[in-house]
C-alpha cells in the first residue's frame, strides 16, 4: 500500500510543473487527486495522463467562487478532501515597485493570498468532522529574501505563509496540519521567467549552494508527499525551504528593471 492509500488530494495548478510533479506523486502513493487548473487544455490532459484516480476540475484559483466549488466538485467525485495543496499561480509582471498598478497588486493578492485562503476554510469543516487533514501551501523564498521586481508575488506569498502558521494554531485541535513549501525548482513559471530575462541563466545554477536548480518531481514532490503523509502528524505551522540552501543566505536573484 502507498502512504495515501484511500486519501483524496486537491492539487490547484496540477497541470504543469510543480503542481503536475506533486500530483504524479500522490496518484502513485494511491491518493485519488482533484487536478485544479484554469486552463483546460492542460488540465484535462494531466488528469487524463494520471490515470482514472485523477479528475479534472476547471478552477480559477483566485476566485471564491471557483474554489469553493473545487472543494464541493470534489466531494461530489470522490466523497471527501483530505489533502489540499494551494500551488496555483497566475502570472505577474517583473517591474519595480514604483509601477505596481492597483490591478496587478490585487490580482497578485486574489490569487496567492486570497483564492487559497477561501480554499482553506471551505475544506477546514470537512477535515475537522473527520478529525484528519493536511493543507500544504507553495509559497517563495522571492517574499522570504525579498526578491527585486515581483512585489505582487511577493506581497501574497508571505500573507500567505501568515494565513497558514494561524490556521496551524488555530485548526490543531481539529486534526489539521498546515504547512509551507518554499520550493526552488525548474518549475513552468521559472522557466518563463527565465524566458523573459535570459541574463539570469548563466548564474542560476551557480547561485545555488547544491550547484542546481530543483527537479519539479525528485526534489520537490517527495517533500509534498511527506507533509500529505500519516507521517507529518507532529509537524504543523512550518515553512520547509526545499530549495538547495538557496535561503540561507540569500539568493543573488537580480533581473534588470526597466525605469
């Protein structure tokens, strides 16, 4: 038997990068997991590749709406959510702080901060009447080590990381773990950023201390499975730096800023 035999999962942005390596890891631990994902075309063939324990469920992860008809599609496919996993990102866009309009600040917000809040408490009532349930957020070291140019990301990340380390205390009563993940991988947004500011690429892997950006799958996912697992009962309001070292002393993450 897998370490999630007969668990149910919710992965937001389950079809690309981390949010896709995380799922492949809980089908093949025997969860059954919610791929969550705005864009269908990518979704629907995430869940299509995971197998028949995969479903896919069209989720605008910054919508309340939408994310508390995740939780309720999801009940509805596979009876109960034990495992939610706030990954989902939407895109922003690098530029210094001074140009951060009030639009891009408050989708930022909708969706890292806000969308997987409402996510939490539409899934805490469900875990707590089972007494069992492991909420596990994709937050940054960018908010961690203030990272230049992506305020948005930034500023919702860390409201983030606080939401979660309340609900730790307050939900351990209820069964509830709640941690984070600050995760350094080669992810689908790393490699689009890397895209657009290709003067980092030759210092990337440099910067790291390990020498090397993570594997979305081998570095990343085990950690994901690790705090779904019976065996993270006594670990809660924790952030888990899975990035090579990267945080502890800052990384060196400096793209050039347009005026």
């Amino acid at each position: 038997m897998g370490q999630l035999e007969g668990r149910v999962a919710i992965v937001t942005g389950a079809g690309l990068g981390i949010g896709r390596a995380i799922a492949q890891r809980y089908i093949e631990e025997g969860a059954k997991v919610v791929v969550a994902e705005l864009k269908p075309e990518p979704g629907k063939l995430a869940a299509q590749e995971l197998g028949e324990n995969a479903h896919f469920v069209q989720t605008d992860a910054g919508d309340k709406a939408s994310v508390e008809n995740m939780i309720q599609a999801t009940v509805e496919q596979f009876g109960t959510v034990d495992i939610l996993v706030n990954n989902a990102w939407g895109g922003g866009r690098i530029g210094r702080i001074e140009n951060k309009t009030p639009e891009l600040m408050n989708h930022g917000l909708g969706i890292g901060f806000l969308g997987p809040f409402w996510a939490m408490l539409a899934a805490h009532p469900i875990m707590k009447a089972r007494q069992w349930g492991r909420i596990i957020n994709i937050c940054s070291l960018n908010g961690v080590n203030a990272h230049i140019g992506t305020a948005e990301y930034n500023t919702s990340k860390e409201a983030l990381r606080a939401a979660t380390r309340t609900a730790a205390r307050e939900w351990a009563g209820d069964g509830i773990t709640a941690n984070v993940i600050c995760p350094a991988a080669k992810s689908h947004s790393f490699e689009m950023t890397m895209s657009q500011h290709p003067e980092l690429i030759p210092t990337t892997d440099a910067m790291n201390p390990m020498g090397r950006i993570g594997d979305c799958y081998e570095d990343i996912a085990p950690v994901a499975l690790f705090l779904a697992s019976e065996d993270c009962r006594y670990l809660t309001g924790n952030t888990l730096f899975v990035d090579g070292g990267s945080h502890i002393n800052g990384a060196g993450w400096a793209p050039d800023l347009d005026d």
